[in-house]
C-alpha cells in the first residue's frame, strides 16, 4: 500500500539533504581540518557527501567539517532563510518568530555569520584615490551582566573608528584605538594598506588631513566627493540603531557586515553565502562567541 505523506514531511527533509549537497559539492578539502595533514583518503559517502579519513590522527571529516553550519541540529533551508532574513536587516525577534527557532539561537546564528563575514572583510591594499574619515563611538557593554559596575569603575572611553574608501570595491572600517589620536596604530593597521602611489583624500579630522599633506606631497587633484566616507558617521549611526545598540566586543563583527551592505556590488543572500560564507574555516563554537573579547 502507498503510503500517503500530507504533510509533505519526507519531501522536506529530501529537499533538505539536496540543498545541502549542493552547496557542499564544491567546497575544496586540501588538508585535515583536525591535524593539517595533507595525507589522506577518501571514506565513503554521508547523505550523498564525501568523507574522508586522515592516515595521520586516523580521524574522518568531510567538505561539510568547520563549514559555518557545522554540528547545526536544524536543516539547511532554516539557516538559509536566517541568512536572507539577517541581509534584509530583520530583528531577531523576528527571525525568532518567523523561522520557530529561540531568540538565543537566532543570536548564535548571526553571530556566527558575522565572524565568518569578519575573517577576510579587511583587503589588503587600497590604491587609487583613498577617501578617509573617522568615527568615534562611546564603549557599549550592552549584553554584559556587570555593564553597570564596569561602566561606573570606568569611564566609558572613545572608540576611534576609521573608514577608507580605494579605488576598486573596496572598504576598510575598524576600530582602531582607544580614548585618543594614537599616530602609531593608524601607521600600523590604517595607512600601512594605502599604496605609496596613491592619494589620501581626508574628511572632518586635523589629524588624517595631515598625515594627508604629507603624503601627497602638495599635489592637488579633483577628487569626487565619497559620501560614503564623508557621511560615514550618520550612515553607521543608522545602521547600528537597527540593532538597538551593538556591545563593543562585537563591533568589529558588525562593521564587516557594514561594509558589505556597503559596497558597489550588488549582494543578495545567495550571492553573501557562496561567496562569502562558504571558503575555508568558517567555523566558530557558541563559547568563542561568548568570550568578550577587545573591539580591537
């Protein structure tokens, strides 16, 4: 006899394991993600993906091991949903109600895709004209049990945040140093990544338009305006608002999350998770993300 399947449960958890061996398909195993051997063999099949087993630690993995989704109880077209969700800004309550998942795992799960948007968000050198400017932000320790005694032992103190604008489609905003100018870490995590060919374009501080002087030498070229950089504060300050405030522990995350909303090209989910989403070690565990960890 035929058995009859209303509510459709089979077909779903089929669907499922499709979609997640497809996405899987191509991601490229090249070493042990345990021990970092490149010595091994393939091992079977797991709900149509490839296993494999190290010949040094003698442990098996597969294209689905440190992936972001990796030890996820919940299938592939929930975290996929989450993720369109989360690029078209909605609160996690939202996502919450509208997925069937806790406003915890709702949490957990934007963090992890932050952390994984964060891992190559900085670019290596910006060339061209570079437009730069700054923010500076108060500490935010929203989330922390003792918010109250550390804010009251300490002063909450300025986070200088600097955004730069290259020539290509490519953007760097990170905090950078605490409380006031440090000359030293902008050199080293800021102006070390401008091109010696390059030209600085500065915007709203003494201290970037003269290390702007200096650089160009006196030249004097038009330059368009870069609203992105000139605005940079209001822009972020409306972001940030969606989240009703973001702890300075995770700020860096949320920038490089920023930035992509940010950028000329024209992202959609599906374009953020292969991407963005799906090379290398892109896992992180629930404890990682709990650490409070510096905005730096």
């Amino acid at each position: 006899m035929l058995q009859h399947d209303v509510e459709l449960k089979k077909i779903d958890l089929h669907t499922n394991k499709v979609i997640k061996r497809d996405f899987y398909k191509d991601r490229v195993v090249e070493v042990c993600p345990i021990c970092g051997s490149s010595w091994y063999i393939k091992y079977g099949f797991y709900n149509g993906i490839q296993r494999y087993k190290c010949k040094v630690c003698e442990k098996t993995f597969s294209h689905t091991t440190n992936s972001l989704w990796s030890y996820s109880k919940k299938n592939t077209r929930t975290w996929l949903e989450f993720t369109e969700l989360m690029t078209e800004n909605k609160t996690l309550k939202f996502c919450a109600e509208k997925l069937h998942i806790s406003i915890g795992t709702a949490f957990y799960w934007r963090h992890k895709i932050l952390q994984a948007l964060s891992i190559d968000s900085t670019p290596d050198s910006l060339s061209g004209v570079v437009h730069v400017g700054k923010v500076i932000l108060k500490e935010n320790f929203k989330g922390c049990r003792n918010a109250e005694i550390i804010a009251s032992a300490t002063p909450r103190e300025d986070l200088w945040v600097i955004g730069a604008k290259g020539q290509e489609d490519s953007m760097f905003i990170k905090p950078i140093f605490k409380h006031q100018w440090d000359k030293i870490a902008f050199n080293e995590k800021v102006y070390s990544k401008i091109e010696k060919k390059s030209y600085i374009a500065p915007y709203g501080d003494s201290y970037i338009k003269s290390i702007a002087r200096r650089h160009n030498r006196n030249k004097s070229i038009k330059v368009e305006t870069e609203y992105r950089i000139k605005y940079l504060w209001p822009n972020l300050k409306k972001w940030l608002s969606i989240f009703h405030g973001v702890a300075s522990k995770y700020l860096k995350r949320y920038l490089s999350f920023f930035i992509i909303m940010n950028l000329d090209k024209v992202i959609d989910y599906m374009d953020l998770i292969y991407d963005r989403l799906f090379e290398g070690n892109r896992f992180i565990k629930i404890a990682e993300i709990r650490i409070m960890n510096s905005p730096f």
